[in-house]
C-alpha cells in the first residue's frame, strides 16, 4: 500500500471507531481481516496513525477547526510527525486511494493553525471532565504532563535475573538499538521507529529463553519500591497475568514465598507459561474457586507484604491505550475507587505487626492514589504511610525521591518526570 492509501485506511478505521464507539484495536484487527490483501507492514503502518491521532485527537482537532476523523489525522501529520502543508497534500491529491485534495480551508489550517489560546484539555489532550484532577495533580504544569503522556510509548523490558546479567542481553539486542533504562538497573528501553511502529521483541531467541520480560520502567520500580526480600512472605493480590510477580520473584532471587491470586481466575491464565518460561520457582498461584472462595485462607495477619495493584482508570497508560481516554467515564472513576477501598481493607487482614502493603496504581488521578490511601487510613489506625523519600532511598531509588504525590502520601511516575508510564506507589506499614 502506498503511503495515501495507508492515511485513506486510517480515516476510514477511525470512521468506524467514532461510529461503533468500539475500541481501537478491535477496530484495527476487523479490518485486517477484511483487507488481507495488506502486509503486516501495512496494518503496523495504519495502527500507528490511527493510535496518533487518538492521541492527538483534541488539539488536531482545535488546528483544524473540526472533530472528523480526516481533520484528525491531518492536523496528526502537522502536530505530531512534523509534515507540512506541501507535505500533507502530496498524500491527498485525490488519486486511486488517496484522500481527496485539501479545500482551502484544511490548508489555512495546517499553514496558521496553532494552539495558542487552546484550554488545557485541548493542549493536553484529554477528556475536559479530568481537568479539576489533573489540575490537583499537576497545577499550571498539567499540559506539559499530559502532552508528554500523549507521546508514543517506547518498549521496555526488564532483564530476568534468574537467567541472565543486564550486559549479555544489552549485546544480544544490540541489533535492536536498546538502551539502558534511566532508573531501573535491570531495564532497558527500545524507542519506537520513526513511522511510529513499535520494534518486536518477542521473537527474539533471549526472550523465548527467558532473558527478559517486556515490562514499562514504571512497572519495574513499583515492584523495587515495594521491596521485597528473599526469605519474606508476600502476597500479590491482584497479580493477572504475573509482570510484577515474576519483578518480585527476580528480586527475591527464587528464595520466600509469593502468593499470587486474583479475584477473576481467567486473568491468571498467561502467569503459568511466563514463569515456566522465566525460571520462577518460588510463587504459588491462588485460583479462586468461585464468588465465596477465599485462595489465601489461613494466611490472614502472617504475610510479611502485601503488594495490592489496584484496579485503576489507567490513566498513566494513555500512551500505549490512546482511545482508553476518551472512553473513560465518571461513573468508570467512581467504581474503581469502590473497588480500591475494598481490595486495601482486603490486604490489610493478611498483614502481619511490621509487615507492610504496597499500594499501586497505574493512574494520575488523586482521588485514585492519595485519596485511596487518606480513605483507607481513615479505616485502619493501625497503619501508617511510610514516608515516599524513605521508600526510594531503602530501594536504592534515590533518584525517585523527589516525585512526591500532592499529599505526599506516594511517589508519583509520569512521562515528563520519570519517561515511564503513569505510575503511584505507596507504601503502608502495619504499627500495631
């Protein structure tokens, strides 16, 4: 496919998104299968201008003066890749599968457009009903933060220490262009290419030997700042497919005990393969049986940490999930704060006296992260917020201490201040 008829295919994807309100990627892979004809270059070439211009969707709307998916996509091609006017009417000259020619007013707005007047949300781009959040969150910096979580998302992985050292896999991926990560001393980083496809790294002969996981930075460092210890006994309550278990059971270097379970047994599906594949041999996966089935019976107020992944928005995901932002909705925020308070009250019967829980979310809204731990702290007299500083200095993160929540109650990750995903960490202890 040419590169036109690639940016016609886009507009048509994101028609049918708009249309049928149904999530990217489902989108896309309906569409591959009725358009074989296209390579795999194609769709990877298409997916990555559609997940642009998801995630540019309010401020290339604003240039151009129209929320249509074309407008999307063209004032993407201006915003985010860089083209200009002569450029972006090269692809829309009207020919078999291109776009039709741009009318004078899409050129006017793709030669003067700016966001200079813009409201945050719109410079931001994200969903005008977060503002009061994200202003709590980050203040007047709240555009520079979400502008940089607008950003294509590169590929991390984290090197499993159990089967390799950092440096061997550096050398076997060299033909990838990896590069250390910036924090985390077993991660590495893999930018995406210029067109904006992301690099495979799955098929690697490292991986399938189980050298590494692809894991975001920000994901490695909560299961650091949670600080686990070989020898220790640590639940992972909402442990899904095992990233941050097997993070712990590296950490642990295969010694103490993990518990891994979560409330939907479909989600622990993957984790048994992955730590076949890793060499873990130190975690028990807790299936549920059904609704009234409790798998961690009979470990109440014994466990050393409790780490609690908390169901979340995922906000601090909107770089890999662009259209996940503008499908969030307040009842959506609402229910998972629900879910929060009843997976910490959950965690806090399995802590032992000094033992602590990990509470992390993969989300930027305070009323997720802060207010989830002021609520629980309303509940429990018996725990206490370790201070964040504290956290990053005992996990040798001293680099992270400054990225204090608003209420100080956690650390805070973000694109702009950590180049990871989204990510909030804090750390309970048990006094009493």
């Amino acid at each position: 496919m040419t590169p036109s008829a690639r940016l016609s295919a886009a507009i048509e994807i994101l028609d049918d998104i708009a249309a049928r309100r149904r999530p990217a990627n489902d989108v896309l892979k309906d569409w591959g299968l009725s358009h074989r004809f296209a390579g795999s270059g194609d769709r990877a070439g298409i997916s990555a201008l559609v997940h642009d211009a998801l995630r540019r969707r309010a401020s290339a709307g604003f240039i151009m003066g129209s929320e249509s998916s074309r407008a999307m996509l063209l004032g993407t091609l201006k915003l985010s890749r860089g083209l200009d006017v002569n450029a972006i009417s090269a692809l829309c000259d009207g020919s078999r599968f291109a776009p039709q020619p741009l009318s004078d007013n899409e050129r006017l707005a793709l030669t003067s457009g700016t966001l200079d007047g813009a409201p945050a949300w719109v410079a931001g781009d994200y969903p005008e009903w977060l503002d009061g959040e994200f202003q709590t969150a980050f203040g007047d910096s709240r555009v520079e933060e979400l502008s940089a979580l607008a950003s294509r998302a590169p590929v991390d992985i984290r090197v499993n220490t159990l089967k390799a050292e950092p440096e061997a896999v550096l050398e076997q991926l060299s033909h990838l262009n990896v590069k250390t990560a910036d924090f985390s001393p077993v991660g590495m980083r893999i930018m995406p290419l210029e067109d904006g496809r992301a690099v495979s790294v799955q098929s690697e002969p490292a991986f399938q030997k189980g050298a590494y996981e692809i894991q975001d930075e920000g994901s490695q460092l909560a299961a650091m700042l949670a600080a686990p210890d070989p020898g220790m006994q640590i639940i992972d309550l909402c442990a899904g497919g095992g990233g941050k278990t097997l993070a712990l059971a590296a950490l642990m270097d295969n010694r103490g005990q993990i518990f891994a379970t979560d409330n939907d047994k479909r989600r622990l599906a993957p984790i048994f393969d992955r730590m076949t594949r890793a060499g873990v041999r130190n975690v028990q996966v807790r299936s549920p049986k059904g609704k009234e089935d409790e798998p961690l019976e009979g470990l109440e107020g014994h466990v050393d940490l409790v780490v609690v992944d908390a169901p979340c928005t995922g906000t601090g995901t909107w770089r890999r999930n662009p259209d996940a932002k503008w499908r969030v909705r307040p009842n959506a925020l609402e229910d998972r704060i629900k879910e929060q308070s009843e997976v910490l009250d959950r965690a806090s019967q399995y802590v032992k006296s000094g033992g602590r829980i990990a509470y992390i979310t993969c989300s930027l809204l305070p009323r997720e992260n802060d207010g989830a731990i002021t609520s629980f702290l309303d509940r429990h007299s018996d725990f206490e917020v370790i201070e964040p500083a504290s956290v990053a200095e005992h996990a040798g993160l001293e680099a992270l201490a400054s990225f204090v929540s608003p209420n100080g109650f956690g650390l805070q990750l973000t694109p702009k201040r950590t180049g990871t995903d989204g990510f909030y960490i804090s750390i309970l202890t048990k006094v009493a």
